[in-house]
C-alpha cells in the first residue's frame, strides 16, 4: 500500500470519527442541532422555539422524563437517558429562565404520567424563575 493511500485511510477514519453521531445534540449562543438516526444534522434556531414541555412516563419498570422543543412545523423530543440531557437541561434553564424545580414536580404525585409546560413564547408560566 501506497503511502499516499495510508495517509487517506487514516484521514478518512478521522473525518468519520468526527462526525456528529446520531442523537447527539449541540448549541451555541444562536442555535441548536440534533443529528437525526441517519447522521443528518438539523440546525435550529433558538428564536424558532415557541414552547417546552416535559413528560414524565411511568414504563412499566422505569420512569422516563422527556423534553420537548416545539417550532412552528414541528417538535424535538429528548429522553432523560440520553447523554446530552443533563447539558441540554442546563442550557433550557438558562436560556429560557426555567426554574430547576420543573424536574421535581413531575414526580409529584408518583406513579402517574405527568405533562407540564416549562416555557411557552408570550406566556407567564409558574415554572418561569422570578427575576
């Protein structure tokens, strides 16, 4: 094997290993992008959120907590086992002045699927943090 080609292949497995995985979730200051289950990202404004609720759902083992994010044509849906969650979570809170007790009172009563509103563009809330 050529060295030309030795170097190729070992870019080519860098080039791939760098690629966003799918599920995998990233942000900046302007936007987010969730690479979907075929490694295609999407690339969303935060201006385009108009609402985040959570789900909590009593599986028949587990308890799983779901966020989502709604645009105008569509929502994103993140689980709590999902790696990202703890750093999307903590960006939501922030970006979105959510206060970190939203988490607690899905599970107030236990045992029962839960839905609440986190954030909704031109409306107050109970979970917003007092300024």
């Amino acid at each position: 094997m050529s060295f030309k080609k030795r170097v190729g292949d070992v870019l080519g497995r860098l080039r791939r290993n760098r690629a966003p995985q799918p599920g995998s979730w990233s942000f900046d200051e302007e936007t987010f992008t969730v690479v979907d289950a075929h490694g295609e990202p999407e690339t969303i404004p935060w201006s385009a959120v108009d609402g985040i609720s959570a789900y909590k759902a009593n599986l028949l083992r587990d308890v799983e907590v779901y966020v989502e994010l709604r645009t105008d044509d569509e929502f994103t849906l993140l689980a709590e086992s999902h790696p990202s969650f703890q750093k999307v979570r903590a960006e939501l809170e922030r970006r979105f002045g959510i206060s970190p007790e939203w988490f607690n009172r899905l599970f107030d009563p236990s045992f029962r699927d839960k839905t609440i509103t986190l954030w909704a563009r031109g409306k107050v809330t109970a979970l917003r943090r007092a300024n």
